[in-house]
C-alpha cells in the first residue's frame, strides 16, 4: 500500500521554522508516514509569508532574514519532493 501524499504549503512550512499556533500540528505532518511535496516556488512563498507577518506580527526583520535564511539553506526540499524532513526545526 502506497503512503498518502500531501503537498506542504507555506504558512505550514514557516510553522516549521518559527514556533506559533498550530506549530504542532505542523510538525505532526513530519512525524507520520506521508509522502511530502512542495511548490516549486515554496521559498518565495515562504518569503512572503514572513514579510507578511513582519508586519501584522511586529516579526523583526533580523528574525526574517534568520528564518528565510534557514529555508533557503535546507537540503532536504529538492524540486518538488520533500524526500527526507529530518525535524521540526527545519525542512
């Protein structure tokens, strides 16, 4: 039998990066036995997203340029498959 695929939007990847609410729902995703995939464009997408809560959430542009640079640098997200999420605290 064939593991259910899901594909990971952005605001659940930023959730992965930056605790917040439903930051533990995120990370269940990792934990089960799913087969994960991403946009092509999900490290734009993340971009937006904290520029986004920049705002709205007073998020320091330090702690931007932290977390947009934690996704970018990850190894595990390559084209549109996630083939290996090692933890929570990054993809």
């Amino acid at each position: 039998m064939s593991r259910q695929r899901l594909v990971i939007d952005a605001s659940v990847a930023v959730k992965w990066l930056h605790p917040e609410e439903d930051s533990g729902q995120a990370t269940s995703l990792i934990e089960a036995d799913y087969e994960l995939f991403v946009p092509d464009l999900l490290i734009s997408e993340i971009g937006n997203v904290l520029w986004k809560r920049s705002r709205r959430d007073n998020l320091s542009g330090a702690t931007v340029q932290r977390l947009l640079t934690e996704s970018s640098s990850t190894s595990a997200c390559t084209g549109s498959l996630c083939k290996d999420l090692h933890s929570a605290e990054g993809f």
